[in-house]
C-alpha cells in the first residue's frame, strides 16, 4: 500500500547513519507483532485472487491500496510468517524483547553521564538562542512539508472548505511554515485566518520571506511567540481560535513549562475548539541513540545543536490534556525501520492526539 509520508519530524539522519548506533547489538531474532484485524483479512479475502500478493505486501504502487481513516497509522502489518528484511518499514511493530534490554542499557548510561550545571542552565535559560541558530543554519528546502495533516486530521478538509465561514487556525512551533504552507495551498476558504507562531523570530524570518507567504485564498499571518510565556499572540484574544495544531512543539518545551502551555490553549480556543497534536513517544528511536553528556532529566535531553527534546508516554498526555478539554483520540503510532543490507532493526514511536475544549456550563 501507499503509506502517509514522513509521519515523523524532520530529520536529516537517514536510517543508514543512525544504524551504526545500533551495531553492537543483535536486532535479528524474531520481533513482537500485533494480528491483522478480522476486517482486514476478511477484506483481502474478497478482493485478491488466490496465491496473489495482498497489497500491503507488494512493492508495485499501482496494486497498492490507499488508507483513509485517520490514526490507522499505516496497515503494513508484520506477522510471524512475513520476512522482516522484505521492506523497509513496517506499521504497529512493538519492539522486541531486545530492543527494550538495549534501550534500558542506554537509558542508565545517559543518566550516569548527563548535562552539567552549567549547560544544563545554559540551555533552560534562552532556549530562543538555540531555534535562532538552528533555522539560521538550515534553508528552507531542508524542511519537509507535512502532506499527512489533511489525512490526520479530517476537520482541517471542514476548515478550509470555500463556506466554511470565519475560522481562525493556530499553529504553534510553525517553523519554515511547513504546516501552514501545505494547508493555505488546499484552501477554499476566504474567510480562513491562518497564524503561524514560532518561539524562534528567525523561523518567523524564514516564513515571511517565503514566495507562499502572499496567500491567495484567505490571510496567513507569521508570529513570533512564546507558548509557555504570559502573553497570547499579538492580534488573538481569548476564545478567538477555533483549531489549534501542536506538532512537535510540546517536546521542545521544559516539563515545567506544560502547565502554562495548556493554560493559553485553554484561553485562546473557543469552547468546542479543537488541538490536533503530535509528539515524540517513549522509547523513540531518537531518545535511545542519544549519547552520553546530552540526559537533561528523566525522557528529557538537549541535541548536539542545542535544541531540548522530551518523549512522553499516553499516560502523562492524558493527565496534562484532560482538565479542560476532552481527549478525542490519543493513539501510539510505532513504525519499525528496517536497514535490509545490514540487518538491523529501529523502531521509531510518535504519540498522535485530538482533544476538544470542554465548554463551561455557568
């Protein structure tokens, strides 16, 4: 089948380089799978001809089968039948047995070996410095455009069809605009107002400067902001957003930062208004690799380029999101990565989330 692109964050690490990380240990026995459902099979049974390769198994796009329902997450499923090495990637894989010794082994050699004080405090102090110098460093074009959204999230299709009516969409930790762009370029909507916010103001740079910054059909404004500050974007005042979208931005936040986070959402979105989230999980390919002096605090690290990073698990989300807004959706999306000339396995875990806000009943 067709797979959603890239339904990670934007990495410039191809799973080439990341396996020599992974080298020292034996990822070739065999893995834990999650069964094909009922519907699935009985569907397959219906449309493919005896002895013929079912379309999540076959590398000819034209006899794969586009998926459509949101948070399915794919529907290549490994079975205990299947060869691993076959693909280079499989859906709803949990790591096997060895992936989780290996993965606990780094963990405690990240926490003997963390942070010092002193960059600890460097990097939690002016965290702006660090996203100023990463998009100054990185074009435009580095930058993939996240084409899954649409696909995701079915109320941004309702947002942006031509009488939808006044909507106000916030996006927060909008970067180069590879978010906003893709949605202005489906827009129908004149009345969609569209706010890219960003804590880096080089980012905002990046964004204003781009050719798509001059929308169309409806306006598209760039914004400097702080989501964990006092303040709410210039030009929005409580209750005035109707969707608000947060991929990878809780991550690059403090844990001591969430709560005032939630807090602006709550304040800016109107009641029944909606966040379309997605983040880093636990035990992400990314959180494992990482290396000795980066371990800033529990499933919390800094990267080489100074940017922070936190991987969560479903169970702190629910707590942090469930005050004010109700959680529509909250699913684990796991993908297993497989590099067929060496043998090796990485697996890679984002956590994908819908919440709505809870109207006050006076």
């Amino acid at each position: 089948m067709i797979m959603a692109p890239d339904r990670g964050e934007e990495d410039d690490t191809a799973p080439e380089d990341v396996a020599d990380d992974l080298s020292t240990l034996n990822l070739n026995g065999d893995c834990n799978t999650l069964p094909v459902s009922e519907k699935f099979e009985s569907d397959e049974a219906l449309i493919q001809p005896e002895n013929s390769v079912p379309p999540h198994l076959s590398h000819d796009p034209a006899s794969n089968a586009k998926r459509s329902d949101p948070f399915q997450f794919g529907q290549r499923y490994l079975t205990e039948t299947d060869d691993v090495f076959a693909f280079n990637a499989w859906d709803h894989v949990v790591p096997d047995a060895a992936h989780y010794e290996y993965s606990e082994t780094q963990y405690a050699a990240q926490r003997a070996s963390p942070v010092s004080d002193f960059d600890r405090n460097r990097f939690n102090t002016n965290p702006e410095k660090w996203w100023d110098l990463f998009y100054k460093q990185k074009t435009s074009t580095f930058f993939k455009d996240r084409k899954w959204l649409l696909q995701e999230f079915p109320v941004l299709h309702d947002i942006t069809r031509e009488a939808a009516g006044p909507q106000t969409l916030l996006e927060i930790g909008a970067g180069a605009g590879n978010t906003a762009f893709p949605i202005m370029r489906l827009n129908a909507n004149p009345l969609l107002n569209v706010v890219a916010a960003d804590f880096s103001s080089k980012a905002v740079e990046t964004m204003r400067n781009a050719e798509e910054y001059d929308a169309k059909i409806g306006t598209i404004r760039a914004e400097a902001w702080d989501a964990a500050g006092e303040q709410l974007p210039d030009g929005l005042t409580d209750g005035s957003v109707d969707v608000v979208i947060m991929i990878f931005i809780f991550s690059a936040l403090n844990p001591t930062q969430w709560a005032q986070a939630v807090t602006n959402v709550t304040r800016l979105l109107k009641p029944g208004g909606y966040v379309l989230f997605r983040d880093y999980g636990r035990g992400d390919l990314a959180q494992v690799r990482f290396k000795s002096g980066r371990w800033m605090g529990e499933n919390f690290y800094v990267r080489g380029d100074g940017t922070r990073v936190y991987f969560f698990d479903k169970e702190e989300l629910e707590q942090l999101w469930t005050k004010s807004f109700e959680v529509l959706n909250l699913d684990v999306d796991r993908r297993l990565i497989v590099n067929r000339q060496r043998k090796l396995k990485m697996y890679r875990c984002w956590i994908q989330g819908r919440f709505q806000k809870i109207p006050v009943v006076d």
